[in-house]
C-alpha cells in the first residue's frame, strides 16, 4: 500500500515537472519569436534550436497527459467522454478566436508572419492548443484501440506513429508555405496507416446494449466535431495559418491525426450500429456468465444455508430471464422408513399456494422429477395436460421448468423457475439452467456438510467440557489410610462414559468404596453416572451397611431410568480398626481377593439397579464380610477390563486378570494398576479401549 502511494506521488510530480518544463520551453519559442520580429537577420542555428524547442514543448505536454489520464482498463465511454469534452473545448477556443477577428499576419517569401506582438502571442497559443488537443485525440483513440489487443495490433499502431513522426518531420526544413512531394507521400503513408488502424474496435463487443447506444450517439456526434474540426485547419483558416507559422512539423501532426479521427470515430459509428441487433444475446450471455461465477463463488464460501438458497433462487431469476423461481429441498424422515418430505426453502415472485398447486399431486411434476430425476419442461403451461387444470388458479405463467438438484446422482431437491411467456425455455435456456443446477447442488451440499462439520466440532467441544465435568465426578485425591494402600483409574471409551467409582469417609475408621457400571457408553450412560454420584454421597454417610445402601439406591433410581437401562454396582466397607470388608453386589463383576498367594472370587448375589423394585430386589441382595490380612489384594473392575478383545475377538478375560494379579501381588496398588493396563493394552493392541473400564485396588501393608 505504501508502495502503491509512494509511486503515486511519483508519478504526479514528474507530470508536473514535464509541464513546468514544457511551459518554460513554450516562453523560451515566444521569446525567439519575438526577437526575430524586430531583427530582420538570420538566425540560422537558433532556428534550428527553436524548432527542437518545439518539440520538446509537446514531449513535455506528452508526458504529462499521461499522468492525467486514465489506464487501458478504463471504460469506452468515458474515453469518449474525454474526448468530447476536449473537442468541445478546442471548438470554444477556436470560436473565441474568430470573433477577435485577429489579421496582424502577411505571407512573405513563402513564410507566414504575425505583424504584431497580439497575433504573435494568439498564434503561439492557438497551435499550442491545438497540439496539445491533438495529443489528448491521439493518446485516447490508442487506448480504444489496444482494448483486447491482438498480436499485430501493436505492430500496426506502431508502423503508424513512424509514418505520422516521419511525414511531420519531413517538414522540418521547410517554409510555412512551401510544398514537399515527400512530406505528402508521407502524409498519404500515415493517412492510410490511419485507416489500417481504425478497425480495431473490440471494445464495442463488449458494451451492453445501453452501452452500444450510447456508443453510437457519441461516435455519430464526435465524427461531426471532428469534420468540424478538420475545416478549422483549411489552408485559409486562422488555427491552420498559426501552426503553419509557429510549426509547421506540428501543422502535419495535428491534421494527420485530425483525419485519423475523422475515419476512426465513422468506423466506430457504422460497427456499432452493426453491433446493436447483437447487444440483447451478448447482454445475457454475459449476466448469465456472472451469474455462474457468482454461484461458483458461493461453493467455496461459507454461506448461512438461508441466504445461500435465497440467492441461488435469484441468480436462477437472472441467468434465465425468469419472471419467478423456487427451490424444494428434501428433507429424509429422521423416524426412519425411508418416507421424504419436501421443503420450500426459498422463492421470488410466487406465493406458496401457487408453488403448492403447482408441485402437487395433481401435476405429477414432481413425482416425475423424482422418479426419473430429468428436466421437465411445460411449454404451454395453460394447454399441457399436467397443469392446465390449475393454470386459472396460477396466473403470469406460460411456461415452467422443474431441474432436479443432484448429489452424487442422489436426488436432494428441485429447482423451478416460470416466465409469463409460452415456450420461454428453448435448449441452450435448459442446458444453461441445468449447469447452473449442478452448481447449485454442489453449493447447496456444501453448505450442509459445513453446517454439520461446525455441529460436530460443536458438539465435540461440549463433550470434551462434559469430560472435564465428569472426571471431576469422580474421587479426586486417593485417602491415606493407616495399613492399606489404594489406587484408582477409569477411562471412558468416547468423550463421556457410565463407569463410576468413588471412596468415601464414613467415620474415623470406616472407609465406603464403590466401583459402578452403567449399562450402554455415552452420553445418556453419563447422566446416570452423575445421578449415582448424587445417590452415593447423600446415603453412603447414613447408611450402617452395604446392603442398606443398595437398597436405598434401588429406591431412588427404580422408575426414574429408562426401563432398558440399569447400573451394576459393588459396594464394599472397610473397617480399618479390625480389617475386615463388608461387601455387597448388585449385578456387578466379582471382587477378587488375593490372600496368601491365592485367589478367591467373591460375588454375593444381587440385581442390578433399578431393573425391579424392592420386594424382589431386598429379598436376593447380601452381604459378605471379609477379613484383610498383611499383603491381601483387593481388586474392583468393570467389564471394560475383562471383556478388552484383541483382534480376533477373543476376551482378554478374568483368568488373565487373576493371572496378572498374581505375578505382580508383590507390587504397590500404583504399580499393579499400571501392570494390567499394560498386559490389556498388548493384549488388544490398541492405545485406548473399546469399553469404559475402571480398576480400584485395595492392598493391606505387610507390616
């Protein structure tokens, strides 16, 4: 950006210095001219030196027209504009001159001389203005000229400058009226050069058919001015007389490029008129070209799903000069069974009862839509059969299209669109629409899977937070308790999970231990993990016995899960002063109990919570109690860890649980811990488990 401002910066102030320049040089030719009006002498090399003065002067000019005015890129019209302005102002001047009535000049010896100093100083304005207006035609007419250039075009442009410089400078040594069989071969080279040039008009191809007619107006106007302006520089005319004196290279110059104009701005008159029939094809071709760049935009761009239906309705409407369009999208049955509905999802200049009697039944354009999953096409929508029972409800439609959208052939809506004319849908409107369609189809699924990729990661982040939530439902800190040692770990299978444990302090010597399962993973497993949180820590303290806890819990969660759910549940007790385990089961794995290199199974009976009520459930739940010797093991689990497969299926299982129990019982509960995790993980082969699977060990001191 600051690059951009620095060379602008640039750029203005060498256009300034080249016109200081040239105003110095032009004061410098003024100067000379009016000591050579009052000294009769020759004065050989400085003439010589004011002509290239001259020069220099419109070399200065030049460059800084060329600061001033607009880039190749700019528009046809407000080239002509310039132009016109120009020419209006040249024509203004030269009118003021004429009611001077200036005749302070005579011919003498083949030289055209001002009289005195006022004719001196209009003489040398007069061709200033004049070539300066010369250069702005010329420089302008290139730009229309190198619109869309082709290879030649530059060549030709080219060829047609040298012989323009050549057949002006060929003057150089003449008298302001002396002829030159030379100079006017020259001058009828560059004249024909000209000609050769005025043909390059692809600019007009690419007006619209407003722009065509302005285009004509202003060519027919510009090729007038320019006639006038050529009669201004007839041989007896005051602008012609005050070149030939002040330049007559210059004098060449100006009516070169006076003629040139001439031809150019005809030319442009007669081929746009020969455009114009043209104008209204090219006008839709290129609104349906922007149309298909602005969907093709719309695929790669993330779009609300609303304003992306709205605006593919819209640029149906103009791609195919339609008076109206909808879109129906399919909308599957979440329930399942495959029935589809279809959605109105956006429409212009239709209601939707109209759209309702059009897609019905009745018509079986949509049916036929679905079933074939073509275009169809209705002509005469008031005769054809499919819905001329309904063309006196729908008025404005003569004729109507129906492109069904499609998705790796999988049809995901249809597209409509209806002019007030009949037959308004030729092929080239069909192929056209069902090109757009595909696009569209392309958009429009794109916008779904976006829409369900920010759902996902939505989602995702709510479960990574529920994670959070979670793991802090769980015991946060492992108690120190005097002779035993514990250690706890769970790990659900997705975000979330139903596997629970929690260790609670029931008094100065009692420690409460629950390991719990959830049946199913998930979410919904979750919530139940977080209600049995809430059970455990408001009963467990009030509870004298395992077997009251479970029932109490029973109570609770009885008819408030769903009936396919329930939770497994191991609830122990240990009294630290005696080292005995009060244990009690309902539907949970076993407790293994390693003791004095032995191991024993316990699993008193019970039922899973809530999967009955109290009767039955009181009537089969016990309670086992156990004594804790020096170096005895105590290990509560889930099914997630016995139930781990390894690739051929097979069930890691409780004999290679007890097994790894055993060949590492010398191990702390930490250590232990990790040795199963480690035997399950090599067993599956996995990094992470296909079940919620939790692990508590319990282990007595030796000594």
């Amino acid at each position: 950006m600051k690059l951009s401002i620095t060379q602008n910066i640039m750029t203005k102030i060498s256009g300034a210095v080249s016109l200081a320049v040239a105003g110095v040089l032009f004061l410098i030719v003024f100067f000379i001219d009016a000591v050579q009006k009052n000294l009769e002498i020759d004065f050989g090399l400085i003439v010589q030196l004011r002509n290239l003065f001259v020069v220099l002067t419109f070399v200065g000019i030049y460059l800084f027209i060329r600061t001033i005015m607009p880039k190749r890129s700019v528009q046809a019209l407000r080239l002509f504009g310039i132009i016109f302005i120009t020419i209006l102002s040249f024509l203004a001047v030269f009118l003021i001159l004429r009611l001077i009535s200036i005749d302070g000049y005579e011919a003498v010896e083949m030289q055209i001389t001002p009289t005195d100093y006022l004719t001196l100083l209009f003489f040398s304005l007069a061709s200033v203005i004049s070539g300066t207006a010369a250069i702005i035609f010329l420089y302008t007419i290139s730009q229309l000229i190198f619109f869309k250039r082709r290879k030649g075009t530059q060549r030709n442009f080219i060829i047609f400058l040298v012989l323009l410089g050549a057949a002006s400078l060929s003057t150089w040594n003449l008298q302001s009226l002396e002829k030159s069989t030379l100079s006017y071969i020259l001058f009828m080279g560059a004249v024909i050069a000209g000609i050769a040039n005025s043909f390059k008009f692809s600019w007009i191809v690419y007006l619209s058919k407003r722009e065509k007619m302005f285009s004509i107006g202003y060519s027919l106007l510009l090729f007038i001015l320019f006639i006038i302006f050529n009669v201004t520089l007839s041989e007896n005319g005051f602008i012609n007389k005050s070149l030939l004196y002040y330049s007559y290279p210059l004098q060449f110059f100006v009516r070169i490029v006076a003629i040139f104009s001439v031809i150019y701005f005809g030319m442009s008159f007669v081929v746009s008129l020969f455009h114009l029939p043209t104008a209204e094809a090219f006008d839709r071709k290129r609104i349906e070209l922007s149309s298909v760049q602005n969907l093709s935009k719309l695929i790669t761009r993330v779009f609300d799903f609303k304003d992306l239906v709205q605006t593919v309705t819209n640029l149906t409407i103009e791609v195919s000069e339609a008076r109206s369009a909808w879109l129906e999208i399919i909308r599957h049955d979440d329930a399942g069974g495959g029935t589809i509905r279809f959605e109105l999802v956006a429409h212009k200049n239709i209601m939707p009862a109209e759209i309702d009697l059009i897609t019905g039944d009745d018509t079986g354009l949509r049916r036929y839509s679905i079933e074939t999953k073509k275009v169809v096409v209705v002509d005469e929508f008031i005769r054809d059969r499919r819905t001329r029972n309904i063309a006196q409800s729908v008025r404005n439609i003569g004729s109507l299209i129906c492109v069904p959208l499609l998705s790796q052939n999988e049809l995901i809506g249809i597209l409509y669109a209806a002019k007030t004319i009949e037959y308004g849908f030729d092929e080239e409107d069909t192929a056209l629409i069902s090109t757009f369609a595909d696009n569209a189809s392309i958009a429009i699924e794109n916008s779904r899977l976006i829409e369900q990729s920010i759902k996902r990661e939505r989602l995702q982040q709510e479960l990574m937070v529920a994670q959070k939530v979670q793991k802090k439902l769980l015991s946060q800190t492992i108690p120190k308790l005097a002779g035993f040692e514990l250690d706890a770990f769970s790990s659900p299978a997705f975000e979330v999970g139903g596997d629970y444990y929690d260790i609670a302090i029931l008094g100065e010597k009692r420690i409460g231990i629950v390991v719990g399962d959830v049946s199913g993973k998930g979410v919904s497993a979750a919530f139940y993990m977080a209600e049995l949180k809430g059970i455990f820590q408001a009963l467990s303290k009030s509870c004298t016995s395992t077997t009251e806890f479970l029932i109490k819990a029973n109570n609770a969660l009885f008819g408030s899960i769903e009936k396919s759910a329930f939770i497994s549940l191991i609830y122990a007790i240990l009294n630290i002063e005696n080292a005995t385990l009060g244990l009690s089961r309902a539907g949970h794995c076993p407790m293994i109990h390693f003791q004095n290199g032995k191991v024993n199974l316990h699993k008193p009976t019970g039922i899973g919570l809530g999967l009955t009520g109290a009767s039955l459930f009181n009537e089969v739940i016990e309670e086992e109690s156990i004594s804790v010797g020096p170096g005895d093991i105590c290990v509560f689990y889930t099914d997630g860890v016995t139930e781990a497969r390894n690739p051929e299926g097979e069930e890691f299982g409780t004999e290679r649980l007890i097994g790894t129990i055993v060949n590492n019982s010398h191990l702390n509960p930490q250590e232990l811990r990790k040795a199963i995790l480690d035997d399950i993980t090599s067993y599956t082969g996995l990094d992470s488990f296909d079940d919620d699977l939790t692990i508590l060990i319990l282990k007595r001191n030796i000594a």
